[in-house]
C-alpha cells in the first residue's frame, strides 16, 4: 500500500470504523494537516465553526441523533482551550466524542524542554499549551501521539475506550510533524493485544500467574477458574486471593508469595520466563522493589489503570492491559480455543509440583506449640466454610503460609494494611453475615489489645466466633524485626520492655466469655474440635513458642523495612 499522511489516516480511519461523513472544527495553524485531510477526503464534510467552545457540543448533538462518534478537530493554544467548555458538556452527558487537537512540533513543545529538578517552561513553541493536563479531569482518556506508527494503536484505543462501558470524550493530541508525517500502513499491526499475549504465553517455556484481589468478585472468578484448567500454568497468589484457588484444588497452586510467601516462591517467581499478573497490586512484600522479584518479561492485567501506570519507569519488559479479570480470561480462553493449542511447558510443572511436595508444612508435634502447628490443626479440624480471620504480626505471616482451603473456607483479613487490631471487628462483621458455620479468629497476645473492647460486642450478640490467641510473650514479629535492624535491642516488643502479656482468663471472665487454655500438643487437637463444635463465641488462649521461628525469614535490612 501506498504511504499515506498521519493525518490522512486518521480521518480515513474515522470514517470506515464509524462512519464519521462530519467534522467539526475551526481551521488553525497547529491543525493545518489535520484540516486538510478533510478536504481531501471524498466522503468526510467540514462543518465550520465560529468558536472551538461549540465543536464539541455540535458532536454531542451527532451522537444523540444516532451517530457511534462525534469526532471534532481543533488547533493549539486557544483552539484548544475554547474546545474545553464544549468537551465538559460531553463528560458529563456521557457523550462519547473525540478531539483530535494540533499541537507545535513535537521538538518546539513543553515536554520536549523538561529538564529534571527545574521547573517546566509554561509555554515554548507558537500558541503552545499543555491541553493534556488541562482536559484529563474531563476526558476518559488523553494521549499525546509522538510516534507515528503508534496512530492505529492510540485510535483504537480511545474509540473503544469512548464507546463502551459508561461512554464518554476522549482527546488526541497530534503534533504538526506528526500530523504531516508519512506512514506505510502495512507496517501498522493488526494484531490484537489478546493475539499479542497469547503468542507470549505460546512461547513461553516457564510461564507463572500471579493472582490477587481482582479475581475474586464472582464474574471473575467463574473466568479465572477456567483460564487456570484450560493452561495449566503454575500459580501464586497474593494474600488478597489465597482463599479463592484452595492450595490442592489446583495441583499448581504454589499458595502465597513474597517475602513472607511460602517458602522458595520467591525464587520460582524470579525463574519464570513469563509473569502474568492478574488482578494483583504487586506490592513490594510481594514482588519486590521495582518488581525485582519477577523475572523481565511481565504481563500486568488490571482494572485499575492507575495500577498499571505505577510501574512505567521500571526497566523490564512490561504489557499493560486495562481491563477486568474476567475479560481478560475470557479472551484468553476464546484464543485458546480458537487455536486449539496445548502448551509445551511438562518440565516446568514437573519442577513445580516437586517443589510443592518438597515445602508442605509438617507437624513439629513439640511443647511449647508451634504456630504453624496450631494454624494446621485448626484448618483441619475446621468444617465447609468456616471464615479465618487473622491479625497483624506473626499470626498474618503464619496463616497465609499455611492454610490451603481446601474444604471451601474464607480468609478475611487486612490486606494492603495487615492493620494492628483488625481481627475481632472483622469478625464481628462477618459473623453477621453467616449463617452458618463458625467464623474462626487467629490473634497474637499483643494484636488483640488493640480493639479488646469489642469483646463486649462479641458477647452481648452471643456470636458465632472462636478466638484463638497467640500468647508467644508479645510482639514476636517486632522482635524479629529489632533483631536485624537494631542488633536486638528491644522496645514494645516484650514484657520487660513494655508489653506485658494480659491474664487472658480474667479478660474472658470480665467480658463474660467462655475461656479455655491449651497448653500442649498432646491434646491440641482434641481441645480445638472441641470448641469448634460449640456455639456461641469463646476465647481460647494457646501457649505457643516465644522463640518461634518463622518460614523463609526475612534476612536482610530492606526485607524488614519494607514489612515494618
């Protein structure tokens, strides 16, 4: 095909996608391409104004005649601020238009003039100003177009991007060299970014998911489930996600990871060849600073674009795709599907499932009781849908490395925050909501300080909920902490430094709760099915290890900043 103007393009695109016969517009310096792609085209008319402010709401008129697109073209400096009063009407009408804007060339512009550390110039080339800035309150979404080659992409994008969900403007800007500039449209690619990923996962020999939160409303996760089986690809999940793929469900499920994950997720996150992540912040506990943790090439998927765009700086190879993790699965399943392909990765699996099988938690069986041994038991003694609810500390990082879920149960918990205190007001909102089956609170000695006046509530309402409390002698995750940052120099952290631990029995007997002490391992188990077949709420005090340790450790000062 014959190389063509950007500008030409554009209008030629408006009119075979949409049918676009009409634009609005004022003629301009900083438009003077884009104006005369109209007048070259056959079938495309201009509609003259006296004043851009009306361009965009003649557009609105289009689109509530009948029209997929109002589209207007407007020139830079004053052209494109008259455009936004009319292009505030479109937003708040929910009015699906485009402004396609001149701009200087791009060497004459502000950001071609951005230093670091000085403040940016207000103006530089001829009628410039920065339209961006001003219009991305009102706009679903505005892109600067700096490679030419980009125009098919950026169009695609913010057409779509106007036509569907709640509808809306959204603006162009084209820079003069850019607008006159030549292109050879057979270099433009078709491909879609669903084709684009599902070759990358075809290639991939050790591809890995990461899952979070995003998965779990119920529309995502009836997609999510299917895209799992469908691939097979091994899975880890942040801690907002772990109970919606119980551990044994899916035998690839490596359960949660980061620095507090399972142990030697880490590595595997670092070893995959392809991360796609689903519906997950990637916080820094999980993937590190800068996504260090994960290997180069990354897939980000989220509904959140603010989300996405955190990560723009990071020198890794990244796709960013803005979008629901239920049509994010949907997609992928309908490539797969129409590519009936299989993917080729038997020794990656292999090698997760012989990590899985090496790493399970086994039973210490010792007295003082071990944490992990009292999450453990109290999973297995639990019954279908029974809720977790676990507190800050030690009693956070021990219940998302061990429970599996996979007798259907929930996990209730702080996520972003892992705030102080949270559990039993958690509980209490939850239990509200069940009913049936016993909502189950996993607390530290120190944690449960924080809200105990709720305790009243929790027995004033007789609810369902068992609390069981970590007495470990206080704050055993901060004296982890204070071990590696100061040397073990202890403050709040134990008895003698400001944090007794509380008689838990007269706290039952003063918030009238039923009370119960389980000292050893012996009759651990037989005690926790006893108070979970009772009804009412009751506070159980379990002593565990003061010296406990803890599974993949946090080793080095940054680990422990980054938890603190």
């Amino acid at each position: 095909m014959a190389k063509v103007r950007v500008a030409d393009y554009i209008t030629e695109y408006l009119y075979e996608k949409f049918c676009v016969e009409h634009i609005f517009m004022l003629s301009g310096g900083g438009s003077i391409y884009l104006d005369d792609s109209v007048a070259l085209h056959p079938h495309v008319k201009d509609i003259c104004v006296r004043n851009e402010a009306t361009v965009a709401m003649m557009a609105n008129g289009y689109v509530k005649s009948g029209s997929p697109l109002g589209v207007a073209y407007v020139t830079t400096g004053p052209g494109s601020t008259n455009a936004v009063a009319g292009l505030a009407e479109s937003w708040v009408d929910s009015c699906p238009v485009l402004i396609v804007s001149g701009q200087v060339n791009s060497y004459q512009t502000i950001q071609s003039k951005k230093q670091d550390g000085i403040p940016p110039l207000r103006s530089y080339g001829t009628q410039e100003i920065d339209i961006l800035s001003i219009v991305v309150p009102i706009t679903k979404k505005c892109l600067r177009l700096e490679n030419p080659f980009d125009v098919k992409k950026y169009l695609d994008e913010l057409t779509e991007i106007a036509t569907t969900d709640r509808k809306g403007p959204v603006w162009l800007e084209v820079p003069l060299d850019v607008q006159s500039a030549y292109i050879d449209t057979e270099l433009l690619t078709e491909e879609s970014i669903e084709s684009i990923i599902f070759n990358k996962i075809k290639n991939s020999k050790r591809p890995l998911i990461l899952a979070g939160q995003g998965i779990k409303d119920m529309y995502d996760i009836q997609k999510f489930r299917p895209f799992l089986w469908r691939t097979n690809i091994p899975l880890i999940l942040s801690r907002m996600g772990l109970s919606e793929i119980s551990y044994d469900g899916y035998k690839y499920n490596l359960g949660i990871g980061g620095i507090k994950g399972r142990q030697y997720n880490k590595l595997v996150m670092k070893d995959a060849d392809l991360v796609i992540a689903i519906g997950t912040t990637l916080s820094p506990a999980f993937v590190g600073h800068n996504l260090e943790f994960l290997g180069n090439d990354i897939i980000i998927v989220d509904v959140d674009e603010s989300e996405l765009n955190k990560f723009s700086d990071v020198d890794k190879n990244i796709i960013k795709v803005h979008m629901s993790c239920e049509k994010f699965c949907g997609s992928m399943l309908n490539e797969f599907h129409k590519h009936i392909f299989e993917l080729d990765i038997k020794d990656w699996q292999d090698e997760i499932l012989e990590i899985k099988e090496k790493n399970r938690i086994q039973l210490k069986g010792t007295t003082p009781i071990d944490v992990y041994d009292l999450v453990k038991t109290i999973e297995l003694s639990s019954k279908f849908g029974d809720a977790f609810v676990c507190d800050a500390g030690s009693s956070y990082y021990v219940t998302q490395q061990t429970l599996e879920f996979n007798n259907s149960q929930s996990d209730i918990t702080s996520g972003a925050w892992a705030s102080m205190g949270v559990a039993i007001p958690l509980a209490i909102g939850a239990s509200l909501r069940k009913e049936s089956g016993n909502v189950i609170v996993i607390v530290g000695d120190g944690s449960i300080e924080t809200n105990i006046q709720e305790l009243k509530t929790l027995s004033y309402y007789g609810l369902n909920v068992k609390i069981f409390i970590i007495n470990n002698g206080g704050y055993i995750s901060m004296r982890d902490h204070q071990d590696v940052l100061f040397d073990g120099r202890y403050i709040n952290a134990t008895t003698e430094t400001g944090n007794p631990v509380l008689n838990f029995e007269d706290v039952a007997k003063a918030f009238g709760l039923q009370y119960m002490k389980i000292e050893k391992y012996e009759t651990m188990k037989d005690n926790i099915v006893d108070v979970l077949s009772k009804n009412g709420p009751i506070l159980v005090e379990v002593m565990c290890d003061s010296n406990q340790k803890l599974i993949n450790p946090i080793s080095t000062r940054d680990e422990h900043e980054w938890m603190v």
